[in-house]
C-alpha cells in the first residue's frame, strides 16, 4: 500500500511523517458506520483529511489507520485524495481498541528517516496547511512536543463529579490561562515512542500530548484555527455543510 516518496525539505531537515487517526467508531455521530467514511460534500471526512496533510508541504510521508475491515476502503479514499501519481510515501495500517493503540500502530508503521511525528485525527478534516506549518517549525526549533490551541471562550468550572446530582464547584480557572486544544499535535519520534512504550499510560489518554507531559517533558501550544473544529455529533456534521452517506 505504498507509493513513491519524494525526498524530503533540501535543506536536511528531518523528514516530517503524518499519523492520521481514522479509526474510530463515531458512535455518537449515529451513522451506522465508521466517522471517517461519513461524507461531507460529497468526500468522506478521511478523503477531505487526506487533501489538507498532502497540501501541506512540510509532510514527506502519511499513515493512515484504519478501522478493522475497513482498510481497503481507506485505501480507496486515499487513492482518490492523493491523485496518481502520489509524490508521497503513503500506507494504511490497521488500527486498534483504543486510540492509543490505533496511535503506536501508526507510529510503528513509520519509516526509519522519519524524525518529526504528527499525529491528526481525521475528524478535524479541515485543519489548514497553517497550522500543520506551525506545529513542524516548532518542534524543528527544538519543542518536545507541540499542539495547536485556540482561546476558551466560556467560563469554566472545576467540579467534584456527582453523576446524576448537583456537582459542587471547586475552582474557576483563569480563562486566559486555558486553551481548547486540537490536531495536528507533533512529536520529536523518539520522544512519542518512549511515551507510548510506558505500560498503561494511554488508558485514559484522550491525546498523546498528555503522554508527553507524563514522561515530563514540556508541552507548548501554538495558534490553532477554527476549522480545525472536531466532527463529533450530527449537529457538528451539520454545521460543516455535510450529509450522512454510506
């Protein structure tokens, strides 16, 4: 499921590879089948994905992990997305229970020239070439880790959860202190495999960046967008112009 590579920036950069995350169920979508096939305009959430990393000039080399039993699907949509021929490395790898394990399959599936990991989710599918940009300068000048971020808009309260009943308050944050963070989050590789390789610690991870931050490493965030709002619920597939669609 390859195809040919061009080499890489001319000035010896590291070589930039892509985790693009399509595995997951969508249950709360409500499409009946994976989120990443569900269409908007016409393209599936993963082909719209696709066409925003190939775009982006910083990216030599995209995995995309699929759901099981989807792969070949997946491979269609990124036949299709990429064009032929395709001047980047391309492979689709099956991904796993947890996002995490859907995560470490796509990082493993790497090759070796690889030096800067971004992972993406599919479901932020119109995430601009920009913000793809700042993520890769930041972690070439020397960031650890490195996720995009736009400013909390709301009021937010910290609470001792009550399921089912009133939740006492137990903090209110500066607002100016907090961001909504989003994909693509990108890694030094060695620094996102050695997070991954600690036993356990993506159990309750909802990004890797958190993994990050476990080993101790620093995290920065850069300007994030607003079209790289996730699509989540119906009402969010709505809002981004779209349709359900086998």
């Amino acid at each position: 499921m390859n195809a040919q590579q061009t080499p890489h920036d001319p000035d010896g950069a590291p070589a930039v590879g892509v985790v693009l995350v399509a595995a997951g169920s969508g249950t709360r979508l409500g499409a009946g089948i994976p989120k990443a096939f569900v269409e908007v305009d016409g393209s599936s959430l993963l082909e719209h994905a696709i066409h925003g990393v190939l775009a982006t000039a910083r990216v030599d080399e995209l995995v995309v992990v699929a759901p099981a039993g989807w792969e070949d699907r997946a491979q269609e949509c990124l036949d299709l997305a990429a064009g032929c021929p395709c001047t980047h490395r391309t492979t689709v790898v099956t991904g796993g229970a947890e996002r995490t394990d859907s995560v470490a399959a796509g990082l493993a599936a790497l090759g070796p020239d690889v030096e800067v990991v971004l992972v993406h989710d599919a479901a932020r599918c119109f995430a601009p070439a920009e913000v793809f940009d700042r993520v890769v300068a930041a972690v070439r000048e020397g960031a650890a880790a490195v996720v995009p971020g736009v400013p909390v808009v709301d009021t937010v309260k910290v609470v001792e959860p009550s399921p089912g009943g009133p939740e006492p308050v137990v903090a209110t944050p500066a607002r100016s202190t907090l961001r909504a963070v989003q994909t693509p989050q990108g890694f030094r590789r060695e620094v996102l495999q050695r997070a991954h390789a600690v036993p356990g610690a993506g159990a309750a991870a909802t990004d890797d960046a958190l993994l990050v931050e476990q080993l101790g490493e620093r995290v920065v965030v850069v300007p994030g967008d607003a079209r790289s709002a996730k699509i989540t619920t119906p009402e969010d597939l709505r809002a981004a112009g779209g349709r359900v669609a086998p």
